[in-house]
C-alpha cells in the first residue's frame, strides 16, 4: 500500500518499543545464546503442534481468555503497579498479577506498554511460555502458551496436571470465558514413523491404523476445572498427534 510501515526503521513503532526497553532486560542476553535459539525454533514447531517431527513427545497447551476481570486488570495499565513502561513495568506485572508463580523457576522477558497492554516470553529447560493481554474491559483478551512440564504440579502429561496449570492462570486474569486446547504427539517418531513408512510402501492403511493404536499414547483429558462449568468438548484425532479442544464459562 502507499502507507507501508517499515518496522526495521529509526521512528516506528516496532523500533521504538525495542528501543526504550531497558538495559535490565534479559532478552539480549537471552536472544544471544545458542541455547535460546534452539528453543525458539522449537517453540515455533511447537506452536502448529507437538514436536514430534523432532522426535520429542511434546504436550503444548494454549489457554485463550475474554471477560478478564477488571479488577485484576488494573496492573495491566501503566501506573497501575508501575508507572514504568517496559521491562522493569513489566517484572513489576509480573509478581503483582500472580504470573511469576505458574512457574517460578523460569527466565522470562515481559514488557508492560503504554497506555496498557502487557506481553512475556519465557523459557524453562527446552520449553517455553508465552502471554499476551489486551486488558481494556470492551476487548479484553489474554493468551498463554506452553510446553513446560515440571515438578510444581504442572504435568502437562496428566490430566491433573493441565487442570493446575489452567486454574493458575484463570486464577491470574479472573476471566468469564476460556477456551483450552492441548496437543499431545502420538507415540514419537517410532509411531509416526512407522505408520508413514508403511502407508509409503503400500500396506494396508487400516491395519497400520489399528497396529498404531495399540502401541499409542492415551489422548489427552481435562479435569473439571475449579469455578467453571464445561460447555463445550471435542477430540481430534490426527495421524502424528491429539488435538483436545475445551471451552469453559464461569460458574454463576
């Protein structure tokens, strides 16, 4: 269009959000390491679903959230628990909102923007999370992704623990609304692999079906979630992972 935006350049917005970020923050630090590269690639395949391509059995959560409590989004607003905008507003998000204790023991980089607005990135061993939220009370909305599982109760690999997982972060934003998906990979390359190099040379789709179905892991499963009833339910099947999808309202 005749009003591109150039974000690379001196003046727009995406040069002048990095460049007010200040010298505390770990994302240079982080971006500079081999290691953190390596998990962003792994947290970009993780984002279209498990890594099973990689050979890691991966369960990745998304937690999608409207109606945010307007209360609780008030530290989402510049002057709110900092008058900071940036990585210190946004540590200072992070510890009165709850979201440095879903996991503790993580390195994360946040932002809180002006007027309003708060964003975190964050990677614990190979995993990673992610959260963004718009806190405006016509439009609220908060996002929040994962892939980690530790020993704080949050075991994605269990029902109990995604249940930990979801009631914390619900627990953080106080939303009416919240939709869950989880993606849970089948079985690894040793499945995945097997089942494509029989299709491939022609064996009977059906029976190679049946053979991946006795050796797969079990679908994903939800619990019932604290102060929310289950609306709506659904399980995908697809050749190399699960696709469970949840959505849940407030409990009157």
């Amino acid at each position: 269009t005749d009003t591109a935006v150039n974000n690379s350049a001196e003046g727009s917005p995406l040069f002048c959000a990095i460049s007010r970020s200040s010298s505390r923050s770990t994302v240079h630090s982080m971006l500079a390491s081999s290691d953190y590269a390596t998990t962003a690639a792994a947290a970009a395949a993780g984002s279209r679903g498990p890594r099973a391509s990689l050979g890691v059995e991966d369960t990745t959560v998304e937690i999608l959230m409207t109606g945010l409590d307007p209360e609780r989004m008030r530290v989402m607003y510049l002057g709110g628990v900092s008058s900071e905008e940036g990585a210190i507003g946004g540590k200072a998000v992070e510890h009165a909102s709850g979201i440095s204790a879903i996991y503790p023991e993580s390195a994360s980089d946040s932002y809180l923007f002006t007027p309003c607005g708060f964003s975190l990135n964050g990677v614990q061993d190979d995993g990673y999370y992610t959260i963004h939220v718009t806190p405006e009370p016509h439009c609220s909305y908060a996002s929040f992704e994962t892939n980690i599982s530790n020993d704080s109760g949050i075991d994605l690999h269990k029902p109990e623990g995604i249940k930990s997982l979801v009631e914390k972060v619900t627990k953080a934003f106080g939303p009416r609304y919240v939709t869950v998906t989880v993606f849970k990979a089948r079985g690894g390359d040793e499945l995945s692999g097997g089942y494509a190099a029989g299709a491939a040379a022609g064996k009977d789709r059906k029976a190679l079906r049946y053979a991946a179905a006795e050796a797969d892991v079990a679908p994903p499963a939800f619990e019932v979630v604290d102060g929310y009833k289950s609306v709506d339910r659904v399980l995908y099947e697809f050749d190399h992972y699960w696709l469970r999808y949840g959505y849940y309202v407030m409990a009157d």
